[in-house]
C-alpha cells in the first residue's frame, strides 16, 4: 500500500469536523460522546457521532455513521483516506473492531487518527486490522 502521507492541514480540517459534530451524539446509556470525521480522495469530509439505542445492540458508532453518511450522498465508489475519531472525555479510543472491517471495504490505505494509550496516535488500518476481510 501506498501509505500516502496526509498534510498536516488536513489532519486539522478532519479533527475539527470530528470535535464539532461529537456534539449532536445521542449518548444517554454510555454518556460517551463520540465524533468522526472521514476525508475522502475527493478532498471531501463527512462526518458522524454515535447514535445509541435504548435495545443497547442497535448502537452505531461515530466511524459508521460518518462512512454511511458519505455512501448515502455519494454512492459507493468512495476512497477513505483518513479518518478522525474524538470523544468528549479525552480518554484512549481508537475505532472498534466492526469499524475497523467497515473502514476497511472503503479505506484499505486509510490512515487512522486517534487518542491511543499514550496520547495522539495515528495508524494504518492494516495495523489496526491485519487480514482485513475482502470480496475484491
Ligand atoms: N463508540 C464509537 O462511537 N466509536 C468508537 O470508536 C468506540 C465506541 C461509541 C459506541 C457507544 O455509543 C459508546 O461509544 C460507548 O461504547
């Protein structure tokens, strides 16, 4: 992979898209706001928050909501280059693992950027996960 790297003022449009909109999440059950912002090949950003249900299951993550967003206006044939994930408790969080295959299907050369265990992280998503799986 190409591991193309992303400019730094990018990185920052990305990180305000995702702070901004962690504030419309629907967190009652977790009180965990969490907000996402993806950066497309396009130069396009969408973001998403996570939405929770009171049927616990139900709940869609930020990194989802951003991803579905994006496929519902554009269409498929989207490239996830980057993606940004915030929460409001400033504590470690990098996407789950049903966000990391989701990233995958649309960003398998996408750079992660996340608060990790020792602060501000970035990783690639084949680090985030190996052996992704894949149709094509
Ligand atoms: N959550 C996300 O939205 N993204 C992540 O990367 C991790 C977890 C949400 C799901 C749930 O609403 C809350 O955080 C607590 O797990």
């Amino acid at each position: 992979m190409l591991r193309k790297k992303v400019p730094n003022n990018l990185r920052a449009s990305l990180l305000r898209s995702a702070k901004k909109v962690m504030k419309n999440a629907h967190a009652p059950y977790s009180r965990f706001r969490v907000g996402a912002a993806i950066l497309l090949s396009n130069g396009k950003i969408f973001s998403g928050c996570n939405v929770e249900n009171a049927s616990y299951g139900m709940t869609n993550c930020a990194e989802r909501t951003a991803i579905f967003s994006a496929v519902a206006q554009l269409g498929p044939r989207i490239e996830i280059r980057a993606v940004s994930v915030v929460n409001d408790q400033g504590v470690p969080c990098s996407p789950c693992g049903a966000c990391r295959q989701v990233i995958y299907e649309f960003g398998p050369d996408a750079t992660i950027f996340f608060h990790g265990a020792d602060g501000p992280r970035q990783a690639h998503i084949t680090e985030l996960l190996p052996e992704g799986f894949r149709r094509q």
